[in-house]
C-alpha cells in the first residue's frame, strides 16, 4: 500500500469545484477537492459530509450562521443541514464521505458531479 502524497494529488486536480477520489474505506471516499468562489446551496438528506481545510480559508455558510475554516481544521455538516461553502481565495479540501454522496446533494445542474475520477 503505497502512501499519498496530498501536495502531488492536489496538483491532478485541474477543474475547480470537481473533486477527486483519492482512497475509499469502509463505504466511504475520501475526496480531494480544489475550491474558488461560491458554491451553491444544498444539503444531503441522507449523507453527513466532513469538510476538511488542508490549504486556504473556507466559509461554511448556513442560513442562520457561517463557520470559517482555516488549514488543519475540520467541520462535520450533518445530514439534512442546508449549507453553502464559499472560498474568497482557492483552497484545497479533503471530503469525507459515504460513496453515495453526490457534490450538489438533491440538486442537479452544471457543477454536479456524478462520475468522479480517481487521482
């Protein structure tokens, strides 16, 4: 089993907004993910999503409130939470998920992604 180097995956991710896959274990994927700019708000009815900032600031908006995040630190939305990340500057995430998790939850427009690439 060979070990991951975060900064050379990171690198492989070309597109914003369009995570990877970087490992799966126990029904879930650890996701890799460059961000910049405004998401779109969303949540997973049946999914818990771990927001994880390796690089940069990332703002967890919800309608009442706003977490930021800063490297090293980590957030947990839970199922069923509308929320809306937004990254004023780019900044590089891992996501840890059920495999089932979709990157736009119940809704689909352009940025859903529904076949992720490994890196």
């Amino acid at each position: 089993m060979p070990k991951v180097n975060l900064s050379e995956k990171f690198s492989q991710i070309p597109e914003l907004w369009s995570p990877r896959i970087a490992a799966e274990l126990n029904g879930q994927y650890l996701k890799l993910a460059r961000l910049k700019g405004e998401f779109i708000w969303h949540q997973h009815q049946a999914e818990d999503e771990l927001f994880l900032v390796v690089q940069g600031e990332l703002k967890i908006q919800f309608r009442k409130s706003e977490e930021v995040l800063r490297a090293g630190e980590f957030l947990v939305v839970p199922r069923g939470v509308e929320h809306r990340p937004v990254a004023e500057e780019e900044v590089h995430v891992i996501l840890l998920e059920p495999t089932s998790t979709v990157n736009t939850g119940e809704i689909r427009d352009e940025r859903t992604r529904l076949d992720l690439k490994w890196i």
